[in-house]
C-alpha cells in the first residue's frame, strides 16, 4: 500500500466488512446532513485530507460521506472511526450467510440463537460476541429465536430499522425492492427504531409493525401469532394486508418466477391470506383472484398479471 497512513489502510482493507458497514452507519446517523452541497463538499474534503483517490476504492468513502456535513464533523467523525475500530482490536470474523430462490437455511449463532433464513436473504454475524451487546445485519427475512441474555441485549439491523431485544421469538422482514419493513413479534418484547425518526416503537407478543420506507408512516396491529407460528412451522406462506407487489415479490424469491403485474393500481391492493398446504404460484394467484378481478397469462416463462 505505498504511503498509505494506517487510517487510509483500514478503510481499503475493511471495505465490504460488515464491522465497517456498522460503524459507518453509526457515525452517519449521529451527524447527518440534509444540504447537498455540504454532502459533496465534505466527501472532496475527505477524500482529499485521508489521501483515498483510487477509482476502485472510492465507494466506501462515498457510504461514509453521504448526508455528512464533513466540513463541520471531519475531525470529530475521524476520531470517532479510529477510536471506534482501535476499541474492536480483539478483532472478531464476520460470517455471512445466504441463501437463493427457494431456498431457506437455519443458522445457530455463537449465544445459542437460531435464525430461520428465508428465501433470498442475508445475514451477517461475528464469530463471537463481545461486550454488552449482540449484533447481526439482515437483508431478507428471517425468523429469529433469541436465548436469553439479561446482560447483553441482542440488535438486528434490518434496511432502515434497528430491533432490539432481550430474548424472543419473532419475524423480520426488510428487503431493499420491498416498499414497507414488517416486524411480527410471537414471544417476549422488541423495541424497533426507525432511522429518521424520533423515539421508538415497542411491541408486545400478537402485534406487528409496518413501516412504509417512503413515506415514513407505522402501522401498528394485532395478529393471530398463534396460527401464525402454525404456518411457520408448515413452511407456509402468510400475507397480512400486503400489498399485491410485494405478494409477487414473495412469490417471485419462493418458487423462482418473474411476476409482472401491468396495472399499477392492482400492484397497491392488499390482502390478507395465508397458504399451507404446499400450494403453488399459480393456486395462490388463482386464490388471491377471488373477484376474478385480473387476469393470470403465462409467457416465456413469465407471470403477466392485468386487469
């Protein structure tokens, strides 16, 4: 690496770590900017004070910097980043696990917890857990079984949400093509965060949140978690009040089938409905079209839904 000071090495060494992604988004949530042109002007700032100009390795200063006011918070964020990787030199190795269409996978951490991975998805975990708390990242859906540990509450970053618990049962789902976030809490208690957003959302056992990412609205409501699990456990399918293109998304990760709904306002619609009886794509949709309010083609291999 030439001249490259140790600061500059860390950021080149450790560009797709996930300890990175999580530090990174720390500091961004504690000096976030909405004025653009700071944004920009503080990436040119950092990049030129921290001596990083390869093309190749220029991306993971662009995740430090956006929403970063630099030019107010570079000495600070610098110091803050050093510090914060210098008090992880017990250094842990994160695992990453996932998974393809159709495929589900159960993973055991370090603390004895199990996480169902669901179609599609991914997670990131240490080796071993150290201090006061228990971290994983989750792009996906999963069903977590958290041990019980009074002393180190267990978090999971999931998109633009953070769910902290202390020993419980229940679902996330936080997919990046996906408009809303879902929490579905079956045991124990969770208290969910939402970037952007002041205070937080506790859930009790039967409720399930919704956050819709664009407009930043929570819906907050109760389930059967009961039959819920029941579904779980059946390797079922349940949607609650879903939106009919989040549905094909579902469907589209399950049994690995391009689903296009050509009419926009069919893709807004919601249901409700769970399936556990192995059905397939098409018995669902044929379900769902109880109104034979649109039509099912089938085309090279492609699902077209219109009205």
């Amino acid at each position: 690496m030439g001249n490259d000071t140790p600061f500059q090495q860390f950021l080149l060494e450790n560009e797709h770590s996930p300890e990175t992604d999580i530090i990174l988004k720390k500091m961004l949530e504690d000096s976030a900017s909405d004025d653009a042109m700071l944004t920009e002007e503080g990436f040119r700032t950092f990049a030129e004070r921290s001596g990083i100009t390869r093309n190749s390795k220029i991306r993971i200063l662009r995740r430090l910097t956006v929403g970063i006011a630099a030019s107010l918070f570079l000495p600070l964020l610098l110091f803050s980043f050093w510090a914060l990787h210098r008090a992880s030199e017990a250094r842990v190795e994160w695992v990453q696990v996932g998974t393809k269409y159709s495929e589900s996978r159960t993973v055991s951490l370090p603390d004895g917890s199990t996480i169902l991975l669901k179609p599609c998805s991914r997670l990131y975990y240490p080796d071993h857990f150290s201090g006061r708390e228990r971290k994983v990242m989750l792009t996906g859906e999963a069903f977590l079984d958290v041990a019980k540990d009074p002393g180190r509450k267990f978090i999971v970053s999931a998109g633009d949400m953070d769910v902290t618990v202390h020993g419980t049962r229940f679902n996330v789902c936080s997919f990046l093509d996906k408009e809303e976030d879902e929490v579905a809490l079956l045991e124990g208690s969770v208290e969910v965060r939402m970037q952007g957003q002041q205070g937080s959302v506790t859930l009790a056992p039967g409720e399930l949140l919704k956050y819709d990412k664009q407009s930043g609205s929570v819906e907050r409501r109760r389930f059967a978690a009961n039959y819920y699990e029941e579904v779980l456990q059946a390797g079922g399918l349940q949607f609650n009040n879903e939106k009919l293109c989040d549905i094909a998304a579902v469907l589209t990760r399950h049994f690995g089938v391009k689903i296009i709904i050509e009419d926009s306002s069919l893709s807004a619609e919601r249901y409700f409905a769970s399936f556990i009886n192995g059905e397939g794509v098409d018995a669902i949709l044929s379900a769902l079209n109880t109104g034979n309010h649109f039509h099912i083609n089938h085309k090279n291999d492609i699902i077209y839904i219109t009205r």
